[in-house]
C-alpha cells in the first residue's frame, strides 16, 4: 500500500514540478491526481474531497512565503494538508506505564505486543509481557517464543482459562521489577458483549495507563467502528495500524482511525520484532513525497549506534578501513529493514525496485562472510590484498574471488563517497529544503 500510494503521490507531484506555470487548470490537475491516488488507497471520499478544497482554495487564494515560488507554495500546500488528513498521533511517554492491548483476532495483536515491548527495550526501559489470551489455542505460547527472541520475560499460564486472574497475579510480580507492563488480551471474531466485558474488567483490575487498539489494515475504512466500539468501552487512547505492508486498504485503515481522533501510536509493515515504526504524520507523508524523514534517521541511528561502533569524524578525515565498513554493515542490520531505513532518507522521488533490497541484504551478510576471512591487517589496509591474498580470502568464506573483489570495489566507492561528504563539509542540502515545507531536520 505505501509503495502503490507513495509512487501515486510522487508522480502528481513531480507533473507539477514539471510545470511552466501554476495556473487553476494546473492546480486542477494536482487535485485530480490526488484524489486518485487517495481513492485507489482506500481512503474515505468525504476526507478526499475535504483535502481536495482545502487545497485548490489555498493555492488559488493564498499569497507565497516571501522568497517562495508559486511551485513550491503549492507543493508546501499538498504536504501540510495531507498530513492534516493523518491526524493527531496517539502519545507515547518513556516512562513507567501499563499498557493495555485490544483487538479482534486475527489482527496481529500477539505479534505487535512482543514488537512493542522491542520498541520499549530499544529505549533502555525494562520491560514485562503478561499473557492474558486464554481463548486462542497457542496464544501463550506463541508471545513467549517471541518474547524469548528479544530476552523479554512473559508471564502467563497455558492452562488457566480465567483471564482475569492471570492479570491479578501477574501485576504484582512484574510491577516490582519492571518500568513498562504490556497486557495481551484476546479477541474474537467480531466485537462480542464477552469479550468488550472482559476487557472492561481487566482494564479496571490494571488501571492501565493506555489503552492501545491493535487494527489490521486490511480492514479499511471500517477500522473507524473497530475503534469507535472499543473506545466506548474502554477508552482507547492510541491505535496500532498492523500489516501496512500487505493491503491496498492501509489509506483507509489510517484515514478512518484518525478520524476517530483516537491517534494512531504505531505502525507495523513486516514480521521481525524491529517491524514497529512510531507514527509520525510529519515523517509519514515526507516519506511518501520521496523527501524522507531525517528526524525518524537520526533516532534509528542513535539507538543502533555508539561511538565506540564508528568513529565519524575520523572517516570524513579519511581514515576509512574495512573494518570501519564491517561495524557499519553491523550497525545498519541493527538499525532495522533495510527498506525501512532507506525510506527515511531523502531521495528526492526516486524509486528503488523491491529486488535491489532484497539483493543488497543478501550482500551485505556475504561481505560479513568474507571480510571474517581476512587477516587483522587487511582488515585495516585493504591496499595490501593483491591476487594471491584474494584467492585465499576466497577459499576461506567459501565464495569465488569475484565476491571478493566485488566487496573491494564496493569499499572504494564508500571511501570516494566519504570524501565527497567531506569536500561538502558533511552536510545535507535537504535542510533548506526542508525548512521551506516547514518542516525541521
């Protein structure tokens, strides 16, 4: 959905940039290209033609920013009003708090809980899963196996069917030791009175802090009823959009639930317990222009990165070895998907094909290979690797000496970009940019 919706949004742009001059038949254009994009995403036609007004009476009406081009003005227009359309985001606190997962089954609930509770340990909070899905056969012992992948403990009891008294002897234990408690609920198939009752009745023995509404994209606009019913029931405070990836139907899932003015928290679009994306309307609509979301980067970076990993200052000063690149290849599988990262970078509109990633991964684990061939020393002076060394290296990863001169040549093309950063001072031209949509890096 994002790619199909993020490639519609980008070409509508792109035709405007292309244009002599910004006229009502232009903006006009625009609009249209818009609502197609929007429409074939699933969002709801009330909210498209809402944005569509907004945005002709504003670009027709308002005067632009002194030093702004009619062009720019515009385009600045689209982007404040679709992120508009995307709501206010739910809030999320690093501190000590109980959240409270609901859900329909078949949601990705269980999977989202064990990636939230990722996302919590990544910040440096310890935290506690409790199990508290007596219905679903597995559902225990499905969130303790990825629970146990991340080092998380979860607490529940395979055999015990009252819900309600694992939480009571759940909270206690954890609350002595951990900051963030995470209660997985169960779900039905269709908002049951059992099941909104027995929700009701652990949020009051939690006294959870939040309560968070875990939602398929695939569900669409109907995500609107979902959040609307537990709302009422429980007050939900926060919306995780689960499966972006997988659906034409994600525009509507996000447009419905901001709708609600529930907010949405979270994103998930993969499977790994790293796939958990805090949604940001700001970086998600950037994102989808092809401007990236420097802000979403810079926090991946600092998370995955410490000094100790790479030191910066003395690549941009040319002291760039193989085994800087090897920490860097490290750091990158620890930032996440590398999909995911490569949408936070501003790259202007231009499209990757879904294949370059895949082969770029698998690479990237092949030069890890490789590269623990290699002696200390050619670790840091890869000018010393000739023919004979290469073959050895080669014979010790088990790849042909291609591979290995093919990871050679790709460490060259790293140092040469690394001195270009450097002959530029480092810095990113994006942030005028930047600055001019009224955004900050």
């Amino acid at each position: 959905m994002l790619d199909n919706l993020g490639a519609s949004l980008k070409d509508a742009v792109k035709k405007l940039a292309g244009r002599t001059v910004i006229d009502r038949a232009a903006v006009d254009e625009l609009v249209r290209d818009l609502q197609r994009a929007l429409l074939s995403a699933d969002v709801n036609v009330k909210l498209v033609m809402q944005l569509s007004q907004a945005i002709k009476q504003r670009a027709l009406d308002e005067e632009p920013p002194k030093g702004m081009g009619a062009r720019e003005h515009v385009l600045r227009i689209v982007y404040q009003e679709l992120v508009h359309l995307m709501g206010t985001p739910g809030t999320v606190t690093l501190e000590p708090q109980t959240i409270l997962m609901a859900g329909l089954q078949g949601s990705g609930k269980t999977t989202t809980t064990a990636k939230l509770a990722r996302f919590y340990q990544r910040k440096g909070l310890r935290v506690g899963v409790i199990c508290a899905d007596t219905f679903r056969p597995g559902a225990y012992d499905q969130l303790k196996t990825l629970c146990d992948r991340i080092s998380i403990p979860c607490y529940g009891d395979p055999y015990e069917t009252d819900a309600l008294k694992i939480v009571r002897e759940g909270l206690p234990r954890f609350r002595k030791v951990y900051e963030v408690i995470i209660i997985d609920t169960q779900g039905r198939h269709a908002l049951e009175d059992h099941l909104i009752e027995e929700i009701i009745n652990i949020n009051e023995i939690s006294h959870a802090d939040h309560r968070w509404l875990v939602i398929d994209a695939a569900l669409g606009q109907q995500a609107s009823e979902q959040a609307r019913r537990f709302h009422e029931a429980i007050g939900i405070d926060g919306v995780l959009v689960t499966k972006m990836d997988g659906t034409a139907k994600g525009g509507g899932a996000l447009s419905a639930v901001a709708e609600t003015q529930s907010g949405i928290a979270f994103i998930g679009s993969g499977e790994t317990s790293e796939d958990l994306e805090r949604f940001n309307p700001d970086g998600f609509i950037s994102r989808l222009l092809g401007m990236g979301d420097l802000k979403a980067l810079v926090e991946r970076v600092e998370e995955a990165i410490s000094a100790e990993d790479v030191d910066v200052n003395a690549m941009l000063k040319g002291k760039f070895t193989l085994r800087d690149m090897y920490g860097q290849l490290e750091t990158v599988n620890r930032m996440g998907p590398l999909k995911q990262v490569m949408s936070m970078l501003p790259l202007g509109g231009m499209q990757i094909p879904d294949d370059v990633y895949d082969i770029t991964s698998t690479k990237m684990a092949r030069y890890k290979v490789i590269m623990d061939s290699m002696t200390p020393s050619e670790l840091d002076d890869p000018s010393i690797i000739g023919s004979s060394r290469i073959q050895r290296i080669a014979r010790g990863a088990g790849v042909p000496p291609e591979d290995v001169r093919e990871l050679i040549k790709y460490y060259k093309t790293m140092q040469r970009a690394l001195k270009g950063m450097r002959g530029m001072g480092g810095k990113f031209n994006m942030q005028r940019m930047m600055k001019k949509f009224g955004r900050t890096p």
